[in-house]
C-alpha cells in the first residue's frame, strides 16, 4: 500500500526495534530470566505474544535457552541486545517511571506535609504531583532510594502529619493501557490503590 508505514528491516532497523512497548517489555522480562510464551503473556500482561516471540528470535533479539517442564522454549535476551534495550528504555517517556513506587499523600494540611518531605525526603522523591486543586500528592519515589515509604511516613507523623502512604500497585503504560483499562477492576488484589 502506498504511503503506508514500511516493513521493518531488521538490519536497517536494529537500533530502534526494542521502541516497540511490547517487544520491549518482553526483552525486559528475557533479560530476568529465561521465559516461555506462557511465562511473557503472563508478566507483559498481554495475549497471542507466540508470532511476536518468534520474531524477536528471528531476528536474534531472543534466543531459545531451555525448554520448561511441558517441554516450552524459554527464551533469554541474546548477547549484545542489553545495551539497545537500556538505550530504548531511555528513549521512552513511559519508562522514566521505571523502578519507582507511587504514592498518593492526601490529607487535610498539604502544606505542612509538603514542606517536611522538602526538609528531610527531596533527595528520595524522584518526582511530585498535585492531584486536585491541591488535594492531595502524587509521589514518585525511587525504590532503590535511601528512604524507604515506611521512613517516610514515619518522618511525617513525627512532624505532626497524620497520614499514611498508599503504593499504587499497577499502572499501565504504552500498548498495555487498553488491556489493562479493559481489564481494571477484575483482579481488585493487583489494580489501583
């Protein structure tokens, strides 16, 4: 078709074929462990990933390492490929948030709480948000950060805040926010505050 998005070359693509959310997600995944189809649809949270595995092998992105006790390929992320997956990382908005807890902060004197997190937590939050008209905050902090959320808390009800430090268990981002918003509400256990 004319004028249409152009097949993907492989050797002409290499560099940019992990910007791809869900190819990224499952070289992610490969880079942990070895991992069967089953084992990624399960962890990237999506179905029919069997045609887009085989294709990262194809291209060498992943190679069959073992088979799993039912006798499934699992796949790790082949030699040469961790450097081009931590450059697409980067090159994508949705993983600056990566490796972080999220946290909502929402009590009556925002104020007050806002100013003792800049006194004795700046350095361990990695970013923050208004929700509302100042009703509440949205923490980004970083999990391998010094403070952990329970020292954060902690340091707040010291200072006189009365508050506690909901993590946001799930969130979606790139080509998993329409399964995920379709699914939001089925598992209460893994989605949401």
């Amino acid at each position: 078709m004319p004028g249409g998005r152009p097949k993907i070359d492989p050797v002409r693509d290499r560099d940019t074929l992990l910007d791809h959310p869900t190819r990224r997600a499952i070289a992610k995944a490969c880079r942990r462990h070895p991992c069967s189809v089953g084992d990624l649809e399960r962890t990237v949270r999506r179905k029919s990933l069997k045609n887009q595995v085989e294709k990262m092998e194809l291209w060498g992105i992943l190679e069959a390492v073992a088979t799993n006790s039912r006798g499934k390929p699992e796949y790790a992320l082949a030699s040469g490929w961790a450097a081009r997956l931590e450059a697409a990382s980067a090159r994508s908005a949705s993983t600056a948030l990566d490796g972080q807890s999220f946290v909502v902060l929402a009590q009556p004197n925002l104020a007050s709480a806002a100013r003792c997190l800049a006194r004795e937590h700046a350095d361990d939050l990695a970013w923050v948000g208004v929700l509302g008209r100042r009703e509440g905050l949205l923490l980004g902090v970083d999990e391998e950060g010094a403070a952990s959320l329970s020292e954060i808390e902690e340091t707040l009800r010291s200072a006189g805040i009365e508050c506690e430090l909901r993590p946001i268990r799930s969130s979606a981002s790139g080509a998993s926010i329409e399964p995920f918003l379709r699914g939001f509400g089925a598992d209460d256990a893994g989605a949401g505050l």
